[in-house]
C-alpha cells in the first residue's frame, strides 16, 4: 500500500518500510490433513480409538516399559531445559516433526494435577539427545507420548531433528523402563500448519515545489 502526502514544510523524503507478523496460528480443522490421508499406506483412522481421538475426556492407558518402552517427550522446565536453563521451546516443534512424519502422539494431563502439578511418575531414562541412566522422574506440563508401536519410527524423526539444533536446544526424550499407566487426554495425529501475512506500508512524503 502506497500513500502519498505532499506538505508544505518537509524537504526531505523520507521511507519507512514497516513489516508485520499479522497472523501465526496452528490450524485446529481447517487445511489440517490427518496422517492417514497423507504420505501414508500403513496407518488408518480407523485404527484409532475414537473415544479417545481429539475430545474432551481422558483415559487411563497403559505403556510399555523396557528396550522398546514409550517414549516421552517432557515438556517442563526441569526434564526439558536448554542451556540457559528455561524452557526449551524446541520441543513443541519436534511434536510437530513426528506429526508430519506420519507418527501420532499422545498428551499426557492428569486430571487430579495442581497449579504446576504432576501428570504422571515413571520409571525411565533419557535416550535422546544422549542416553541416561535410569531413574524415577516425575513428569509435567503435559508431556507428549509417541503412539505405541512407532518408537523407531520417531526415534529416527528425533534424531534429524536434533542433529540440526546446537547442543544447548538439543530436545530430551525418554524411554520407559517399566510398564506404567497414564492419563491421557487427547491422541494428535493432524498435521498442523501455518498461515502468515505480511502487510509492507511505505510512506512517502515529498518537498514542496
């Protein structure tokens, strides 16, 4: 958008390019694809339990522990800090990598939790970015579960991921060592997108004649 103002005083011209981030947002329906339309021969839908796909109830599920237990993501600030020791943002778009690369998760939010609560304690050790010893953690935030039955799958997405992040924002991951049952709110498995604009507004002024 271009405006023209012609005054009597300015003898100079001066122009200003103002560039603004209107909109960002993660489609919640719309323009979303789910993982089974796309990229995908394997996975269906209609696999999924739809009690528990997108709604507004939990359930208490059980996740294996061992070589090939659940993966979790956490996603507060003790289990989940960067190198300045807040919060490492990285890991909401590692959430979104394993949706693009067909792999659904679960959100882990207990229903019981206080302000800052726990959703839930296990036993586990971090596998990612580097491998941990076992202990007993207790979990917050809503942390991000990887569907049973895809832990190679992403371990393979985690690992892309990390590999183009600095040491420092490298997201931790862990695994289950024992079975553990956890309350789940809600299975993902859109893929979510972005839609930005851009509004450019230059301001002319010209010297009077």
């Amino acid at each position: 958008m271009v405006i023209n103002y012609t005054t009597k005083k300015t003898s100079t011209v001066i122009s200003a390019v103002v560039t603004a981030l209107l909109l960002i947002f993660s489609v919640s329906s719309f323009g979303q694809t789910p993982v089974a339309v796309e990229n995908s021969s394997s996975l269906s839908i209609a696999s999924f339990d739809s009690s528990y796909v997108n709604n507004n109830s939990s359930s208490l599920e059980t996740f294996n522990g061992g070589s090939n237990g659940a993966l979790v993501i956490a996603m507060d600030n003790d289990l989940q800090a960067n190198g300045s020791g807040y919060f490492n943002t990285y890991s909401y778009g590692l959430v979104v990598a394993l949706l693009h690369a067909d792999v659904p998760v679960k959100w882990a939010i207990s229903s019981t939790k206080v302000k800052d609560g726990i959703d839930f304690s296990a036993n586990a050790k971090k596998v990612a970015p580097s491998v941990g010893s076992t202990n007993n953690y207790d979990f917050k935030s809503g942390p991000i579960i990887v569907y049973p039955g895809y832990e190679d799958q992403a371990l393979s997405v985690i690992n892309t991921y990390n590999n183009n992040l600095s040491s420092s924002s490298k997201v931790k991951v862990y695994r289950l060592t024992s079975t553990t049952s956890i309350e789940i709110r809600h299975t993902l498995f859109h893929k979510p997108k972005v839609l930005r604009f851009v509004l450019t507004l230059k301001v002319l002024t010209f010297p009077d004649k």
